[in-house]
C-alpha cells in the first residue's frame, strides 16, 4: 500500500507541475501530527474483573490544498494512523510478544446494532514482520471541485470527502477517531443569497461479482438545505437516505434551528424516520436535540452556561413488524452524549448540564450527564465508533428481566492549552456511575474511569 500510495503522490506533482506551467495554480501544504495515551478502566462496571485497558494513539495528515485561476479546486490528504504497537518496528521474529496483533472487524449489523464486532487474536508468539505486515499509510480524502459550472451558482464535488452538516448528529468527519471518516461521494452543490442546497451521493459498499447488482450495495444519499434566517440564525432541512444490501431502507427527515442573540445560542433539531428496517419490518422512529446557554461576555473571558437534552426513540417489542429504534450510524457521537462514548443517539434520554470558560489562554469545561433509557426492554446502544461492552448492545429483553430505565451518570472534565501557534495539549478525565439499567443487563455497579492526554501540532 506504501509503494502505491507513493507512486501515487510522485504522479500528482508531477501533473501539478505540468499543470502550473499552462496556468497559474496556487498550493497550499498543511500538515498535523497528533498523538493521544488514553487510559479506560472498568469499562463492564464491575471492579472485580481486570478489564483495565491502555494506549497510545496517533494520527499524522499531509494535506496539499490546490485551486486554478480557471476555478478548479483539488485536495489531497495522506493519512498514517495507529495505536503504537500495532505496526512492527522490528524485522526480527525472535522478538516475541503476548499482545502484539488482532484484527478487529465490524460488520454492518454490529454498527448499527452497537454490538461486539468480531475480533481475530494475534500473533502470541512474535512480531509480525514488515514485509507482512498491514499498513495503515492512505488516502484519507482525495477529490476534486469545478466551481460555478457554466457561470451558474451551483459546484460540482466528486472523490473522497469528509462530510459535515449541522451538529454531525446524523453526518459527521468524527475528528476524534484517529482515522476520521471520509465517503466516497460527488455533490452537486447550489448556493444562493437566499439558500444552500447540497445534493448527494455517497458510496458505502460496492459489491462486485457475475451474481451482483446495485441492490447488493449499501448507499447513502440526499438533500440537506441551510437557509440564513436574519444575521445570525439559520434553518437547516434535509431528507437523507441509508440503503443497505440487507433491505434495510431507511428515510431520516429533519429540521434544525439554530442562532445566537444577545449572549443567548440555541439549537433545536428533530428528526423522524420511516422506511424498511428488513424486508418484513418498517421502520417507525424518532430523535430530538434541543439546546441552549448564555455567555457572560466579561466574566472569566466568557463564562458559557449551557443545558441540552437528547431522545432518541427505542422499541417497546410491542409489535414484531415494526422497528423503532432510531439508527443512523454516520455522525459523530463524541461531545454530544458525553466524551466516554457509552451512549449513542439510539434508546437514549440525556440530560446535561455544560459550563465552559477560558482563563487566560487555557480553555477549561465541565459537563455533567444523566442518561435514561427510552424504552427499557431496548437495548442500551453506545456510540458506533467505540467498542462495545458486554453491558451494551443487547437489542431484547423480556418484561421480567428489566426494573428500570437508568443507565447512570457521567461527568466529564475537560482543559486545552495552546502551547503556541502549532501546537496545543488538552487533557480529559471522565467518570461514569452506573444504574440500575446496567445491573439489569448483568453489570456491576462500580465506577468507570477514562482520561487521555492529547498533543497535537499543526503547520
């Protein structure tokens, strides 16, 4: 992959060369280097068991940013990103380690569902050799733009490409995983005074082979508006479709309002779902965020107060030919329903409670989360980036087996200090006290801890 990616990129100077020599071509290099020691203890709630789990990830981007004077846009960005360990550093196999290797894949149904994915063990015995090795060298985003086609407002994106729109709640890059989220997808993008339309497609699996067809990929598609409601608020709607090769065929309506208005922001977002979840079972689900703070512009160099609350349907088993456990598995869970990544916009309640505050140049918050079931004999689905434990991801229980929709709370502190202008260190901690949700579903009732330090430098 290495050699091929190089070859690659030895290419496209190349042609960027020849390209600047018939018009001027401006090129923009940036870069990121980040590493992040995390450390998550008692992630089964239950301190009798050694399940205390340690690492070191690291991601490093080379992005070049190009634009022509005949209005064509391209980007490339190279990405290498790993837990340190996971990539040999040695040749010899005498080197032996209990811990080195294991692939770990997840398959659709385990995304959505938020169960285990199945993981393969490695080598106990030595080090993989280099030569063996897999790589983790590749082409994050990689895709090019023409710029009001035929003097028209509307662009044309095509090629790899992170996705953005509103919170992420739905679509989302997920810049906190080491490895981000790109889709291969093109865009027709119109943008007027009055309103921003983007038209999409996004490939999610191709599926080759004589027996093969469209309805053996999984797709997602669709229309998201941004309209500018006065200077600073804006009303977002959009109809996204999630196809799968296993019928399921999902239609995610929604809206979102948000602003800001003397020291006042708010956001309100809801969401309805409709469709297949199999071939004999509809879908019938729903999700709402709704948001709001002030700012106390001179107080601790502006002291933000804020509360949200977040639903996410879940399925009362009440009728076997519907579904209703809302599921999109595409935004970025992390910041929205709390930083340890044990809850998920899918039979969920949470309340929170956010204070941020920048004294001096350190940027310091706290939040603090309640988090309910929606249905209790639903199963308690956690962010789809984030292994699940043997607590979440069960999807049925029956009427005897629950008492209660709490899951627990969770309180998370966070600090970030701009050591200069390239690099900056934020540190977390967080800690998560179980309910009775979770010894309903065979858990402890200890205390979960996770803290990380993050470096990261830009240029």
């Amino acid at each position: 992959m290495k050699r091929r990616f190089s070859l690659f990129l030895l290419c496209f100077l190349f042609a960027l060369a020849g390209r600047a020599l018939a018009e001027q071509v401006q090129l923009n290099i940036s870069g990121e280097e980040r590493f992040r020691p995390e450390m998550r203890n008692n992630q089964d709630f239950n301190s009798s068991t050694d399940d205390n789990k340690g690492f070191i990830g690291q991601r490093v981007r080379l992005n070049f940013d190009i634009k022509t004077e005949s209005g064509v846009k391209a980007y490339i960005s190279a990405q290498d990103a790993r837990s340190w360990g996971d990539v040999a550093t040695n040749e010899s196999s005498a080197n032996t380690s209990t811990s080195y290797g294991g692939t770990t894949i997840c398959t659709q149904a385990q995304v959505t569902a938020g169960t285990p994915c199945t993981t393969t063990a490695g080598s106990t015995g030595a080090y993989a050799t280099k030569g063996s090795d897999r790589q983790s060298l590749d082409l994050y985003q990689a895709w090019f733009m023409l710029e009001n086609v035929g003097g028209a407002p509307v662009d044309f994106k095509i090629g790899r490409q992170e996705m953005v729109y509103g919170d992420q709640r739905l679509i989302g890059s997920f810049g906190w995983g080491d490895t981000g989220r790109a889709f291969d997808a093109y865009k027709v993008i119109t943008h007027l005074d009055v309103v921003r339309i983007d038209l999409f497609l996004a490939k999610l699996k191709e599926t080759n082979g004589s027996a093969s067809s469209s309805t053996s990929d999984d797709d997602m598609y669709g229309l998201y508006t941004v309209w500018p409601v006065g200077e600073a608020n804006s009303l977002d709607v959009y109809y996204l479709v999630w196809k799968t090769d296993t019928a399921r065929n999902l239609n995610t309506y929604g809206a979102r309002l948000a602003g800001k208005a003397a020291g006042f922001d708010y956001t309100a977002e809801g969401m309805s779902q409709s469709g297949k979840w199999s071939a004999s079972v509809n879908q019938s689900a729903m999700a709402l965020a709704v948001k709001g703070g002030y700012t106390f512009a001179d107080v601790i160099g502006g002291l933000r107060i804020g509360a949200e609350y977040d639903m996410g349907s879940g399925d009362d088993k009440a009728d076997a030919t519907v579904h209703k456990t809302f599921a999109f598995p595409f935004g970025t869970n992390h910041g929205h329903y709390g930083y340890m990544d044990y809850a998920s916009l899918s039979n969920m309640n949470d309340l929170s409670v956010k204070v941020n505050a920048k004294p001096g140049p350190v940027s310091a918050e706290i939040a603090y989360h309640m988090f309910q079931l929606n249905q209790e004999r639903d199963g308690w689905y956690n962010a789809v980036e984030n292994a699940a434990t043997t607590v979440l991801g069960a999807t049925s229980y029956a009427a005897s087996a629950v008492t209660s929709k709490d899951v627990g709370s969770e309180i998370d502190l966070t600090v970030a200090y701009p050591y200069n202008k390239s690099v900056t260190i934020t540190a977390g901690y967080s800690m998560f006290n179980p309910g009775q949700a979770a010894k309903d579903r065979g858990a402890g009732n200890d205390v979960s801890t996770w803290g990380y330090t993050m470096f990261v430098f830009t240029f």
